[in-house]
C-alpha cells in the first residue's frame, strides 16, 4: 500500500469526520464498512439499538471480499463524490 494512498484516505476520513452535513443512511453505512476493512477492525460493531448493528453487521459482511487496498479506494472515492461537492 502506497504512502500516497494512506494519506488521501487519511485525509478523507477527516472529511467525514468533520462532516455536520447529514449523509443519507446508505452513503454512511458503505463508508463505515469500508473503513472498518480498510482498517482491520471488523470485530462485531456495537450501538446501543440493536437493528443499528444489526445494518453495520451487514454492511461489514457485504464488503467483506474487499481487501484494505480496495477498501481505501472505494472509501477516497464515495467521499469525493458524496461529501466534497
């Protein structure tokens, strides 16, 4: 993995973070798979409401073939085009 692509995904992860824009629910739940993978954290995701992990469970399991480099990719690009309009 390429040092250039570490710091965009860095970079778009500040982006989301610093987001007070809402996002549509879909969008949300493709870029927390996303990071989780791309981090290596994909330990069961918690919420306080039980059908909210049950969505980021299955959105983890659905981006489960992506590895951390495609991840990363993917992540750079839905916040390019969803949050830096």
């Amino acid at each position: 993995m390429s040092k250039f692509l570490h710091k965009s995904f860095e970079e778009a992860v500040a982006i989301v973070n610093a987001t007070t824009k809402p996002q549509a629910a879909d969008i949300l739940l493709k870029l927390y798979a996303l990071f989780k993978i791309a981090t290596q954290n994909q330990e069961n995701p918690s919420s306080s409401k039980p059908l909210i992990s049950a969505f980021k469970a299955n959105a983890i399991f659905q981006a489960k073939h992506l590895n951390e480099t495609t991840s990363m990719e993917q992540y750079i690009a839905i916040v390019e085009k969803e949050l830096n309009r």
